[in-house]
C-alpha cells in the first residue's frame, strides 16, 4: 500500500505546475523589451536632446531651433507619404525624384502666377503618384522596380524640363519659402498640419482603416470586399503629392530649382524616419507619430554631428546604421510576438 501511494504521489507531482517563479523574471524581461523596441524613438530622442543641451554649445538657441525645424520639414513631409506606402507592404523610391520634378516645372509657369503655378507643380506628384499605383495594382510590377523606374526617369524628365539652375524672383512664391507666423516658418507649419491631417486619416478614416488592412495581408483584405487595388493607387498619389509639396517648399526657401541635386538620396531620409519610428516594412501598420520622431531624431543627430564637427559623409554612414539597426529590432519584435 504504501509503494502504492508513493506511485500516486509520484504521478501527482509530475502534474504539478513548476513551482516558483521562475518564468516570471523572463515574461517581465520580454515585455521590456519589447516595450523598448516600441518606444525606442523617443527615449533615443530625449537622451539626444539631453545630450546636446549638455555637451553641445548654442544648440538650443532659438535661430539654430527654427534652423532644424526649417530643414527637417520637407523630410517629415515625404515621410508621411513613405509611411502610407510601406503601411501597404510597398516601398517609393521615387519620392526624390518627384521633388525635383515638381520644383523644376512649377517656375515654367509662375507667368500664371503662383496659384496656378503652383497647382502644376502638385500635379506632377498626382501624375508619378497615379503612374507608380497602376504599376504596381494594375500590372502587378514590384514596388521597388516601378517606382525605381519612376525615380530614374523622373530625375531624367526634370534635367529636361528644368535645364541649368533656376532662379526664383515670385514674391509670393519667396514668401512662402522665407515666411513665417509667430517666427514659425510657413514650412514648419504645413508640415505641422499634413502630419495631422495624415494621422487622422490613418486613424479616423475608411481609407485609412482600409490601408491597414491591405499591408496586413492583401488576399484577406480582398476577399473582405475591400478595394485593394484603389487603395494602392490612393496610397502612391498621396505619396507623389506630398512629395510635390515637399520639392516646391524647398525650392521657395532657397528661392532657386536645381533639377540636379534637389531631393537627392531624399528616399532614404524618409524611409530612415519611418522605419526607426516603428513602422515595419512588412506592412499592416502606420505610426504617424513615430515617423515624426523619427524624422526629427535623424535631422538631430546631423546637427550633432555637425556641430562637433564631425562630416557629413560620417553621418550618412550612420543614418544607413541606424536604418539596419532598426530593421533588426522589428525582426525581433515579429519573432517575439510570434
């Protein structure tokens, strides 16, 4: 009797839970981690701005401020678009090129005056935009070879259009470049308020809604009668636009269109602030806010660098770096949640 009871004894522990807490410590260090890789961004930014108010001289006074600002919005402005296309597991090469197009055509037409100049500009967003969604919706050509193809013959198209460097007299165009309300620049403040509008459409909205669920997975979202291939197209006229946006404002502020250099490498910026804000290349999620600090984290740490007196060519380096790094901790992030 008792070997039996020692065998039942036996078979009742083998059923007993661990005792202990030996898994809490690991599930705690987990969801760490993961919170990290979360708000990563930030707390990079935070530590960045502490850093510079310590050890960096004048960083923080207000004309190298509104310095930053100034330099950082058109980047903030194309990431938004970028963030919408890599939210659809897609990728836009050829926001830069867009850029330069935009601002070597619209001073072709300042003769109408700046609204309609302006509004031609715009267009040849809308058009690259509309062009690069029906590759890849329509035709079924890759993100990364339509909108490569885009960007080559973009820049190409802008050389054409645009010859030699363009000098822009347009008060109303200078004003737009060089304004401000409040000492905020007029660039400042449109980026401010596309970064906005851009987020309430993510959040607030059918199409955005509809976004999420295409990058997610596009079959699903299909058969769930949602319009994917409109979508898509939507998704790379707003890119284009916004791009327009951005190439116009640059060549108001430097009150000159320089089809050559203009947005140059602009695609890697932008893609820069957007995965390092939080938003995977694998689709089905856009973080606005993210995209946000990531754009002024990028623009900040150039600044560092700079002031230290540290080259540029360093800093493109570390902006590929950081890129990799942050591709690496969403890997990670998707294999934990898995």
């Amino acid at each position: 009797m008792a070997d039996t009871a020692t065998v039942k004894s036996d078979q009742a522990d083998e059923h007993e839970p661990p005792r202990g807490d030996d898994t809490t410590p690991t599930r705690t260090r987990g969801e760490y981690a993961d919170l990290v890789r979360r708000q990563g961004v930030y707390v990079a930014l935070v530590a960045l701005i502490i850093f510079n108010l310590i050890f960096t001289d004048n960083i923080a006074s207000e004309r190298v401020l509104l310095l930053q600002l100034t330099q950082v919005a058109p980047v903030l402005i194309v990431a938004l678009g970028m963030a919408l296309v890599i939210g659809t597991e897609g990728i836009d090469l050829s926001v830069g090129a867009v850029m330069a197009l935009a601002a070597a055509v619209f001073p072709l037409y300042l003769g109408y005056g700046a609204p309609g100049a302006l509004t031609i500009g715009l267009a040849c967003g809308v058009a690259t935009g509309l062009i690069a969604g029906v590759l890849v919706a329509h035709v079924g050509v890759q993100p990364i070879v339509a909108t490569l193809g885009i960007m080559v013959a973009g820049r190409g198209l802008a050389n054409l259009v645009g010859g030699e460097i363009k000098t822009i007299r347009d008060p109303d165009i200078i004003a737009l470049g060089t304004g401000s309300i409040a000492k905020l620049p007029y660039t400042v403040l449109v980026a401010f308020v596309l970064a906005v509008v851009v987020a309430f459409v993510v959040r607030k909205t059918t199409y955005g809604r509809q976004l999420v669920a295409v990058g997610g997975n596009k079959r699903a979202a299909a058969l769930a009668g949602i319009p994917v291939k409109r979508v898509l197209i939507l998704t790379y006229i707003i890119c284009g636009l916004l791009a327009a946006v951005a190439g116009v404002l640059l060549a108001a502020r430097s009150q000159a269109s320089d089809p050559t250099k203009l947005g140059l490498l602009m695609e890697l910026s932008a893609i820069t602030a957007v995965v390092i804000g939080g938003t995977p290349l694998s689709g089905g999620q856009v973080r606005i806010l993210g995209t946000v600090a990531g754009a002024l984290l990028m623009q900040l740490i150039t600044a560092t660098l700079i002031f230290h007196d540290i080259a540029d060519s360093t800093a493109q380096m570390i902006q590929a770096a950081i890129v990799v790094g942050a591709v690496y901790v969403q890997i990670g992030r998707r294999k934990g949640a898995s």
